[in-house]
C-alpha cells in the first residue's frame, strides 16, 4: 500500500526487478521486488517477492529508474537512480547493490 512502481529491469534469468516508490511531503521509501518469469503471463496478476526496502534512517529520495548489470561470478549489480527534478528539496542520488546469485 502506497507504493508506485516506477521501473524495471530484466534479470539474465528472466526474472524482473520492479522498483517501487512511496514519495509524499511525510514520507519517503522506495522498494524493490522481485517477480519470477514463469508468473509474467498475459491477463495475471502478479505477487514479487519484496527484496529490499529503502526508507528513513537510509539515505532515501524519489527513486525513477533502476538498472542491472551481470557481474563475471553470476551476481547482479542494482542500481537505483533518483533526480532532483530541479527542486532544493530532492536530491539526484545512485545507490548501487549486489545482488549474490
């Protein structure tokens, strides 16, 4: 509940990561959950497994785009992007993970 998805990428499984957002003036998270590919199918509803949640202490902001990059040993680099969409109150941010295979 209050989560948007914002983006997706393609895991070389064929698994999908979906980067969600929450952004309001009172709270900020951002989360990333992972769907299966053998569930990706026409007229489905769809239930990802939650993989990480971003929120306050954490450094947080409004999280748009996410990316992935295979690494030689068989894990996933993730990366997060967030723009300040030129306002004083968001900050353009890259957060980046390893996701182990």
């Amino acid at each position: 509940p209050g989560f948007a998805a914002t983006s997706i990428a393609r895991l070389p499984s064929g698994d999908v990561l979906v980067l969600e957002r929450k952004f309001t003036l009172f709270e900020r998270a951002a989360r990333v959950v992972r769907v299966r590919a053998d569930t990706l199918l026409p007229g489905t509803r769809v239930v990802g497994e939650e993989l990480a949640v971003i929120a306050s202490p954490l450094t947080v902001d409004n999280f748009e785009g996410i990316a992935v990059l295979p690494e030689a040993d068989g894990a996933t680099r993730i990366y997060l992007v967030s723009d300040n969409n030129f306002s004083v109150l968001e900050r353009t941010l890259l957060l980046i993970f390893r996701l182990a295979s």
